[in-house]
C-alpha cells in the first residue's frame, strides 16, 4: 500500500492518529514502517492474540487487532478496521489494525500521566494537549507489551 521511506526525527515528530473503534492513539511517525490493507492479512493458522500475519518484502509480521469499548487485544478482525499499519522502534516489530489514521503535524503540549496510571507496562505513555483536545500517546514498544500481555501471562500461570 504504502511506505514510509522518510523517517523523521525523534526530536521533532509527526504524529499518527489511530483510531480503534471510540479510542484513538497518537504514535510517532518514525516508527511506522508501512501501510498495509488488512486485506493482505493472512488469518489462516493465527494462535490468539495474534490476529494473523502480512508478509511485506519478505518478511513476516504478527498482527494484532485491538477493538472494543474496553480495548481488548481481539483475533477477530471487526470489518470497519481496514488499515493495517507496519510497527517497528528498532527492538520491537508487530503490525496493528486499525479504522483509520491520520497524519497530524502538530507541536503538542505533553504531560505525564498521573502517577496512579504511570506504569511501565501501561498502553498509555503520556497524554497529548492539542487544540482542545486531549489524547493518548504510545509507543510500538507499548502496543507491543499489551498485545502480548494475556500471553506472557498465560505462560507464567499456566
């Protein structure tokens, strides 16, 4: 579909609105690889979490599919998410459906969360002032840790 070929700075960002259903999450733009259709999804054989995979240049992704009023981690792809979006910060590389994104160039005022909600496995790393609206900034390394979260849990209780 599309790559991203020009990377930004970390210092100076453009962000990636996602939107999940009523939930919409800011990432950098430099860690986003690609875009994919969720067409290219394959589901065939995908073990929860993961939704499926997307082969891109020869290398295979997992795919992770988050939805719901709650924001649960789903293998079942809802129709309205058509965008598959290439994730990768470097350490961490995974591919996420989303309903759609857009490309905001903005200088937003960032703030900690507050430090009942500041964990270091949170999905949520910051919270983002732009305009009059506030949103949720995160990280692949984040989306990573909750998408896998039910998992790594799984396999230390089992």
């Amino acid at each position: 579909m599309a790559r991203i070929s020009e990377r930004m700075s970390a210092e100076n960002p453009l962000w990636v609105a996602l939107d999940f259903d009523d939930h919409r999450l800011l990432l950098s733009q430099h860690e986003i690889r690609s875009l994919e259709s969720v067409l290219d999804v394959r589901r065939q054989d995908a073990v929860p979490p993961i939704a499926g995979t997307i082969t891109v240049a020869g290398e295979t992704w997992p795919v992770y599919c988050l939805s719901g009023e709650e924001l649960v981690v789903t293998a079942d792809i809802p129709s309205h998410h058509r965008v598959c979006l290439l994730l990768d910060d470097g350490r961490h590389r995974l591919a996420i459906v989303c309903g759609q994104i857009e490309m905001l160039a903005l200088s937003p005022r960032r703030y900690p969360l507050p430090a009942c909600l500041a964990k270091p496995a949170a999905l949520i790393e910051a919270l983002v002032v732009h305009g009059e609206t506030v949103a949720c900034l995160t990280t692949t390394a984040r989306l990573a840790a909750f998408c896998q979260r039910d998992t790594a849990w799984g396999e230390e209780n089992g």
